[in-house]
C-alpha cells in the first residue's frame, strides 16, 4: 500500500490514499491507517454481496432482534473454554443444554443433563459419532473380538460432516440410496446393510437436500427387533441439525427423540431453527453412560481445573448467551409462533409455486419450513433454460435460491430449494414469486437454449433422451 503517513483522523474517507489504490492481497500494509478507512475498505469489500436475509439457500440465521445481537455483542471478546474466569456462561451453557435435553424429552434424571457445546452442528455430530464409536470400539475388546472395521449406515441424503467424520475416523459409510420413491431412509434396506461392526444408524430430522424427515420411530421398531434377534446392541445417533427446533415445537407429539428406545444420542443446531447468529451446535445424550471417558479432556493452566468435552479448545461466549436469551426472550410459545410463521410461508410458496405451469414440487407437503422443485418433466422437453440459469436470474434481484443435483442414483435431477427462516415475511415472499415469476417468463422468450441447457442436452443424449426445440 502506498505510504499513508500523512493520514489522520480529520481525512475524508473517500479522500485517502488508501481509497486510490487496490485493498491489500498479498502483505500486511507497511503503515496504519485510520478506523473509519480501515472499516470503510473491509465493508466496501462485501458491499456487493447478497443481504443475508435474501439469501434462502443456507439455514444459518441471518435475524435477531437488537437486544440479542446487542448482548452478543458486548460479550464478543468472552472464550468459553476460560471457565475460571467466566464461570457464569460455563453455568449458562449447562442450562442451555438441560433445556434441549429436555426439549426432546431427556430421561436422565440427573440435574445437569448430558451434552456438549459445539461449533456447529457439525462438530455436534462428530461428537456424537465419535462417541457411539468409542463405545462401540470398547465393548468389542471386552469382548475380544476384532475392532478395526467399523461402518456406519445412514442414507445419501446425508450432510457433507458425516463424510468427513468417516473418512478422518477411518469408518466405513454405508449408504442407503434415495431414490423418485424412496425419498427418504428406508429402515429396511438400512438394516440390511447393518452387522456387528456398526457403530450406529443416522437417521435425519431435516433431510438438507429435501427438507423432509426419516422416519425414526419406524427405524427405531425395526431396530429393536433387530437387535434382539441378533444379539447386537447398534444405537441410534438423530442428525436433528434442522428439525430438532422445528419438531418440539410444530409437531411435539411426533416421537423422534429420546422417547424411542434406541435413540441414544441427537445433536442440532443452534444457529439455524434455534435462532441464533453462527456458530453453535448442541449433542445430548440419552445419559453420562453414553458419553466415553476418554472423550473428556482437563487442563489446569486456566487458573484451575478446566474439563471440556470438544473437538475444538476455544470457542466463543456470545453464541450460548444468544441461544439462553432466546429461550428467556421467546420462551415455548414464542419460538411456535416463530416456527409456525416459517412453516406457513413455505407452505404459501410451495404452494404457489406447484401452481405454476413449468414446475413441479417434489413432495405434496411441507414438513420443515425447505422445500425443493424441478421442472417439470413436460415443460423441461421444450425449454431453453434450466434452473441454473433460473437462479442466476434471481441474483439479479439480490435473492439466492440455489439450484443444486440431488444425490447419487438420482443425481440426474436438479432441483431448487427455498430455506424459509426467521425474517423471511409474507410480503418478502410475494415479492420473491413475482421476481420467479418474471424471471420465467423472460427466460421463456429465450430464442436459442443457454450454455447450460444445452450442457444438459447433451448429458441426456449420452443416456438415450433427446430433447428437441
């Protein structure tokens, strides 16, 4: 950067020598420069970018009301990890995971439930597949049989951390296929693929590709008649990263969680349908028997003794503090009406948008505030675009609805999704379908087909389908 020794706090901002030249890429700048300019540069960096609340592709929460995000604020600096010195959200946190435990119906009876902080659901769900292997792993050599093979079984709707959780713990993923008619894990074919060396069974509440939920209580009858004729002991972890705030609170008799025999572990996320800036994630076990000794780590050099159940040391304060405000601001009513409001707009676009000639939605209702649609099979055969260029119409307009491949054996369909979350109102989504509306109707008069269609064309040729213009 050019030498800037000359700035000072009275220099107009836009009259800086810092505003003539490129932001810095490769070194740290030889000289300091003033806050104002400094922020001005970072903030003009992402001036361009999607606001957060069009963005409708991810489920991380993009809202909170200004008393939390002030609260998270003031408490930015705060390392949870430093107990001894801030002793009340190492408090604050244990509360917080009482209450999810026993949002989901907890039977420990203990007064401090059994759970940990995460990052993200993703840590969350490597803690609770680390532990189900740990016990596992344990139980074999008790035993004195081998224990260098084991598998998990889940669906290929799966979120990309447990891929990761296998490949860094070297365990085989065993995947059972979604398919147009299975649309969701099929307990049947899940236990086929089950034996002695599995660690667990992963079902989702909140599939990420298509917003619906495994049947778990179902996977949780098979199971236990499973396990009973074979003698085995293979529990079940929740993915609950999504539906684990929506369930409780929009379909609370529905049995998922620990009321099911099996279920022996859930983990969620806090910074998606627990309202919360990232990240937080949340795991809860069924009680302290699940949660492996060794998984506990101490350290003394805090200022006493500090013990941490993690993958990560230091983690930030102000995510637990939002999550407990949350539940102090909007308590089991407020977050129902919260959840009740996203539910009833994605039902509104759902069904808007299964109205419209050239789509089709790919389930008949909603049962988490996402869901996904395609062209349909009809329209697709005559049009020039697909939904690539759709969403790229879209960000135009500032929105971002993604449109994405579905998972292995049905990898030839691409679809849309639209992830309804806190800030997203009733007139936001009318103005949304509008811009679809317009969107298609433009990409309509299209003379000759887009880089993408005809990039798509040829895929269909090489399996045998022409479509003609």
């Amino acid at each position: 950067m050019t030498n800037t020794k000359n700035t000072s706090a009275t220099t107009p901002v836009y009259g800086s020598e810092e505003m003539k030249h490129s932001a810095p890429s490769q070194t740290i700048p030889e000289h300091s420069t003033t806050p104002e300019i400094a922020y001005r540069m970072v903030k003009d960096e992402t001036f361009a970018e999607t606001q957060p609340r069009l963005n409708l592709a991810t489920f991380v929460t993009t809202y909170m009301d200004d008393y939390a995000t002030r609260l998270m604020n003031e408490s930015i600096a705060i390392n949870y990890i430093d107990q001894t010195e801030y002793p009340r959200v190492a408090v604050i946190a244990s509360r917080c995971i009482n209450m999810v435990a026993n949002l989901w119906n907890s039977p420990e009876e203990a007064e401090s439930k059994t759970g940990a902080v995460g990052i993200g659901s993703s840590e969350a769900c490597m803690l609770g597949g680390v532990a189900a292997w740990l016990r596992w792993r344990k139980r074999r050599m008790e035993e004195g049989k081998p224990h260098d093979k084991p598998n998990l079984v889940m669906s290929t709707g799966m979120q990309v951390v447990w891929e990761k959780f296998c490949q860094l713990w070297q365990i085989e993923l065993r995947q059972v296929p979604l398919t147009r008619t299975n649309r969701t894990l099929c307990a049947k074919e899940a236990l086929k693929m089950c034996d002695e060396n599995t660690i667990c069974i992963v079902p989702i509440a909140g599939v990420t590709w298509t917003g619906l939920n495994d049947d778990i209580e179902t996977l949780n009858h098979e199971l236990d008649a499973y396990n009973k004729m074979t003698g085995y002991d293979i529990p079940i972890h929740v993915d609950a990263a999504s539906g684990g705030f929506i369930l409780p609170f929009i379909n609370p008799e529905h049995k998922w969680d620990f009321r099911l025999k099996w279920v022996k572990s859930i983990s969620t996320s806090g910074h998606k349908y627990g309202l919360v800036y990232p990240g937080l994630g949340w795991v809860v076990w069924r009680d302290k028997s699940y949660l492996p000794d060794e998984m506990s780590f101490s350290v003394n050099y805090l200022g006493a003794e500090v013990t941490q159940v993690g993958l990560n040391f230091s983690r930030p304060a102000a995510q637990i503090l939002g999550q407990y405000y949350n539940f102090l601001r909007l308590g089991w009513e407020g977050y129902h009406a919260i959840q009740r409001n996203a539910m009833d707009i994605a039902q509104y676009c759902h069904e808007r948008i299964g109205k419209m000639e050239c789509f089709e939605v790919y389930n008949d209702e909603v049962v988490n505030p996402l869901f996904i649609w395609s062209l349909s099979e009809e329209y697709e055969r005559k049009a020039k675009w697909t939904l690539y260029d759709l969403q790229a119409k879209l960000q135009e307009s500032g929105w971002m609805v993604p449109a994405y491949t579905m998972p292995k054996d049905i990898e030839d369909m691409v679809v849309m999704r639209i992830v309804v979350r806190q800030g997203m109102s009733r007139d936001m989504a009318d103005m949304l379908l509008k811009d679809i509306e317009n969107a298609v109707a433009e990409l309509d008069k299209l003379k000759h087909p887009t880089l993408s269609r005809e990039k798509y064309n040829n895929q269909e040729k090489q399996h045998g389908k022409v479509f003609t213009h």
